[in-house]
C-alpha cells in the first residue's frame, strides 16, 4: 500500500511546529519575567533593609552617611578614600561611564572560595574587602574594614614549648590521624607514609595543633564603624569569625584557602566590636593573612549549607564600591556586570558599572579591542606588538608595558604521580634532560617577542628570596639524551624516539588553555625543540573548565600554566608534600622531605635577613630537583582606551581602577 502525504497533513505538521514554537517561546518569555520578579523582589527586600537602618540610627540619634564623594572625619588615612578624592579633584573629573574588561575564558563561577581562578578573583575584589589594605606607593598596611590593630608576637614562648616536644618522637598513631594519611584500602601507600613521616618527626603543624601549645601570635583589629555589605547591614566582628569558620569548614571546597589559612588556630570576637586572630605557629605573613581576609556577610552566605554553596555559581555579596545587582543571581554564560554600591560606605568611585565580557579565543579578544567592545585588554607578545604598531589604534590607546614586582612566571608542571602510580617523570634525571631540551632563550625571542626575563625558580629575579648564584639551564640535547639514557630511555633501532626496555616509545601530552594563540605557538616549538631530544610530544589543548577538573583531579601528564608572585612569595600550597592532595595545588604530586623542612623553616623565622638565606636555599633545592621546567617572567603589556583619565604605573603595577575616570565630554556606556 502506498504511503501518501497530502495537504492536510502538510497542514497539520506546520500547525503543530507553529505551537511548539510558541510554546518554546512562552518558556523563554516565562523565565525573563521570573528573573524579573526576583530581581524586583530583591530590590524590595533591599528598600526594606535601608528603611529599618535608617529608622534604627534616627531612634539611636545618628547621623546618616551614605556613600559620598569627600572622605569623612572617620576615614582619615584610608587609602581609597584619600586617592580617590584626590582624582575627584582633577581638572576634567567627572562621574558616570562603563569600564568594560575582556576575560581570556569563560567563567564557572562568582562564588567566593570555590571560584578558584584569576578573573573571578579580580571580580570579587571590587565586591569584597579586607581589613586593611597596602598603600600603592610606600607598601606599607593601612586600615580598611578595621581602623586599628594591635599585634602581640608569643614567639618566644612558642618555641620554648616547641623545643620540648620536637625532642618527643612521633608515633605511627599520631600519623595516622593526619589529614594526608592514605586510605585503608591502600596499605602499601599508608606504609611508605608512615615510613617518611616517621624519618621527618614532628613538625611545625604537628606542635602548633596540640592543645597545650601557646598562640604563636595574636594581631587584634578594632572594626570600623561606618562600613556596611550592599544589603545595607552593618560590617562586624561577628562577620569576619563567620569568614573564617566557614572556609575552614571541610566540606567546604576550599582546599587552596585552607592551606593559606591553615596557621591559624582560630578567630575570636573580642568585645562588642574587635577581632582576634590567633595563630598556632609563627609565620612571617601572619599580619598579611589576618589583615587580608575577604570578609563574607554571615546573614547572606549562613543561609548556605556547604554543599548548596559548593555548587553555586553566583553567590557574591560585600561592602565592597560595586555590587551584583543580584548577588545570588548570576548563571554561568550571563555577562557579568558590576553595579556602583549606593550604600557604599566611604567615597565612591567614579564608573557607574564594570562590565566583563567573556571571549573564548585571543583573536576574539583583540577583535573586540579593535572594535571598541572592550576598553581594557591584556594582551599576549602578538597582540601587544601588532597593534603598537597599527596606526589605527595607537592614537586612540593608552600603552603600558612593565615588569611588576610581583610579576608571575610561566612553567611546565610534570606529574611525578598519576592515579597513585610513578609516572616517567617520577625520576629526577628525566625532568632535567626534558629541562636541557627546553631552549628558554629561543622561547622568549620567538614566543614573547623579548617581552619576558629568563626564569629559575619560583622567585622573581627582583625579589630578596631569589638566589642569584642559580643560572638557567644550558640549552643542551647531548647532556639530556646522556640523562634519558641513564634513566632507561635511549633510540634501540636508530627511528628517533626513545624507548626504554619494554619498548614503551617516550610520548606525552602538554595539557593547556584552548583559544589562546602565545600558548599554541609555545607548545608547537617545544613540540620540535623536543623531538631534537627525540622525545614525541602531543598537544593537548582544552577549555578552561576541563583544564582546571584535569588539574584538580591530577589527570594529566603535563601542564604549561602561570603562577603569580608577591612581594615575598610562600611557597607552600605549590610545593610543599601536604598539597599532594585532590584539589591541592601541588598538583604534580612531587614530594621532598628536604624542601619541606626548608619552606616551614622560612615560614616561621620572622628575621627577614635569615628567612631570605632559607628561602635561596628553597630555590636551590627546587632548581635541582625540577619538579617543573621553569620558563620564564613575562611582562605585562596592557592596552586601555584613551578616554580613561588618572591611569599610573605604581610599584606594584597600574593603580586601582577605582581612581580611573572618564571626562564627560568622551564618555561613551549608558547602556
């Protein structure tokens, strides 16, 4: 029988596409106006809010103080107040604009502690503060959320206490119940644990968790009166405690803040309106940490429990000048827009919103610079010397190129340890041949352009820690095919790979960001630079979120990524054997007994003459062992748009948005 579609039917299936799409549409229609609601919804909650604080401080007899444009009487030395006063009072200053960011990625999420990357951190600095803050031209700390602080060094009891029980050998009981020891269902792993542990004895850690043992230091802050979260609430002591406590939670998602925090014992409130930090060994960033701290509004973030927090993707709120306009509204693949905080506490800066768009290839990114999408763009060596260049651009962009104090460093991770088993990096002669067929030289001429220093370490070359007794390795394929023959790699059959007794061919994977153009063009040199050492290298791009769950999860045989400096960098959460662990940052799983007794030694000697002689011999041991192949100190090469007034190369880098401002006659975002 033959099948026939007639007319009717052709009818009937157009009918019944029409209603679907109207019913596809009316879902979509349905789920703007329900963001519509909530925002509004929100917005009444937060009308309701300022109602009842102004009705409570006209009942205590208090005068109002929203956010303004002059510094007030209870200000005086804070740092933005003073700074952005000071641009508020230049020829051509005025209110108003956007300034639009390009993001290299797409973000997963805004949540403070489990965001984890770069940008996201960027994001939530505008929304957030800390206790105090540094001044950008002499460094030193300044008040913030707290107006004083008060700072008792117990160091010298600690170490009497200490110097007792260091004496006391470790058991394998006490072992047992650290936080890095293997499961049951790896007996051999808990061996050979319990054996280097038992080698090493006691440490810092173990002395400072015993009940017993004295604080090493207290730092006290005495809160600020005045500041208050977007919702109108007031900044207290109880919200700083409830910071703490809650990062230090292990169900939490928050290993990398954990580590960071792990000196400290606890956070008190003291009285009705000061804090106290309490930390369990001496540390020589103590004040850093504690004065540092992001303080999370506990009326907002205690509603979460830990694991409805964990998979969040748009929980932020702070006391911050900018606010979310929902602060638990955002959804990854929305753009991300920043609004100025009207209830912020001191003076306010001048750009009515930040707005950051996201671009998943570095081409994209410089097309939206060259089209005027974006006003701020980092740019790659590439970008950056192209566009120098282009008359089109050039007249219209503002140019920075500089090599900050705390300027980061590119390098090659290799896992020593993957799934729990030794990779062919877990032997030390590898990771220096594969670092004598790295040709740094070559790299920084062809990759970055000449934009970059040589690197040997974890230490920028400006810095105190840096030994300058260590030169880079020698560009040398002879010495590396000695060593891989050594290690049990050498050509058998003359085919220009190596291979080791079982016939297994040398290969792996460079795992990197996708879309970014100066990491492509670096890996395919290394790709040759390292067949000349004839060692197969396959590429292995991926997008940002995969990038980071292979990271996290150790699934990977090599990485090439960036890690950031400071004035004086603590690495422990990178290199110390405790951050071997899933979501940890010693992701490469590389363990030395010898490094770690030199980092928690540095930690813990305030006199900065002797911390620095332990942290040259921390890069020694480093640049011996090359748990990565250290590349180099990029600079940082900036394009903004010229419209944007008061932009000035500090110490530290470019000075705070937040005193950046555009003339009324060249503003150009309203909408």
């Amino acid at each position: 029988m033959d099948s026939r579609f007639g007319f009717k039917d052709f009818v009937l299936l157009g009918g019944l596409a029409v209603v679907i799409v109207l019913i596809v549409l009316a879902m979509v229609q349905f789920d703007r106006q329900w963001d519509e609601v909530q925002n509004i919804k929100h917005q009444l909650q937060q009308q309701a809010t300022d109602l009842r604080n102004i009705d409570n401080q006209l009942r205590q007899g208090i005068a109002l103080n929203p956010g303004t444009t002059q510094p007030s009487a209870g200000t005086a030395g804070l740092v933005a107040a003073e700074r952005i006063a000071a641009a508020r009072a230049m020829p051509g200053f005025a209110d108003g604009d956007w300034l639009v960011q390009g993001l290299s990625g797409k973000l997963a999420t805004l949540t403070p502690l489990v965001s984890g990357d770069r940008y996201a951190s960027d994001i939530q600095s505008n929304v957030q503060e800390t206790l105090c803050t540094r001044y950008p031209i002499t460094l030193e700390w300044r008040g913030l959320l707290a107006e004083s602080w008060t700072i008792k060094d117990n160091s010298a009891e600690w170490e009497a206490y200490a110097a007792g029980r260091l004496a006391v050998p470790i058991t394998p009981e006490e072992i047992a119940k650290e936080a890095d020891y293997p499961p049951a269902d790896k007996p051999e792993e808990q061996k050979a644990y319990v054996a280097n542990r038992l080698k090493e004895g006691r440490r810092d850690d173990d002395i400072g968790n015993e009940p017993n043992c004295p604080p090493a230091a207290i730092i006290t802050f005495k809160m600020r009166s005045g500041p208050t979260f977007s919702d109108g609430s007031s900044v207290t002591a109880d919200d700083v405690v409830f910071t703490f406590n809650f990062t230090m939670d292990p169900r939490v998602d928050a290993p990398r803040e954990r580590a960071y925090y792990s000196r400290i014992r606890e956070v008190k409130k003291i009285g009705s309106d000061e804090v106290a930090f309490y930390f369990r060994v001496p540390y020589f960033r103590a004040f850093e940490i504690a004065a540092a701290i992001q303080v999370m509004p506990k009326a907002f973030y205690g509603k979460y429990k830990p694991e409805e927090f964990n998979q969040s993707t748009g929980l932020l709120m702070g006391s911050g000048p900018y606010m979310m306009e929902d602060p638990a509204g955002w959804k990854q693949g929305q753009q991300v827009q920043l609004v100025r905080n009207p209830r912020y506490w001191t003076v306010k800066s001048a750009f009515d919103r930040l707005v950051y768009r996201e671009f998943t290839s570095a081409v994209a990114q410089e097309t939206g610079f060259r089209n005027g999408e974006i006003d701020y763009y980092e740019a790659k060596p590439e970008q950056y010397v192209t566009m120098k260049a282009d008359p089109n651009i050039a007249p219209r962009t503002q140019l920075f190129e500089f090599q900050a104090q705390t300027g980061g460093y590119r390098y090659l991770a290799w896992n020593q340890y993957r799934f729990g088993k030794p990779t062919k990096f877990a032997d030390k002669r590898v990771r220096h041949a594969l670092t004598c067929f790295t040709d740094q030289k070559r790299l920084i001429q062809e990759v970055m352009l000449g934009l970059a220093v040589e690197s040997t370490g974890p230490f920028n070359p400006e810095s105190k820690q840096y030994n300058p007794s260590i030169k880079p390795f020698a560009y040398d394929v002879a010495r590396g095919l000695k060593l891989m023959e050594e290690a049990g790699w050498r050509d058998r059959d003359g085919a220009g790979v190596l291979t080791n007794d079982a016939g297994e061919t040398f290969e792996f994977k460079i795992t990197y960001p996708s879309g970014i153009p100066n990491y492509e063009k670096m890996v395919l040199l290394l790709k040759d630079l390292y067949a000349r050492g004839k060692v197969r290298l396959i590429p292995d791009p991926q997008e940002w979120s995969v990038f980071k769950d292979r990271l996290k999860n150790k699934d990977f045989d090599a990485i090439t990524l960036a890690w950031s400096s400071g004035l004086e960098s603590d690495i422990f959460q990178m290199f110390h054997s405790t951050q071997s662990m899933a979501g940890g940052d010693n992701f490469m799983s590389y363990r030395s007994p010898e490094l770690d007794r030199a980092i928690e030694q540095a930690r813990r000697t305030l006199d900065e003459t002797k911390r620095m002689e332990i942290w040259r011999q921390a890069h020694s041991v480093i640049y011996d062992d090359q748990p990565y192949t250290f590349l180099f100190f990029p600079k940082d090469l900036v394009l903004l748009d010229k419209r944007i007034a008061n932009v000035q190369k500090l110490p530290l880098g470019l000075n705070s948005d937040r005193e950046w401002f555009v003339p009324r006659s060249s503003q150009r975002w309203t909408k």
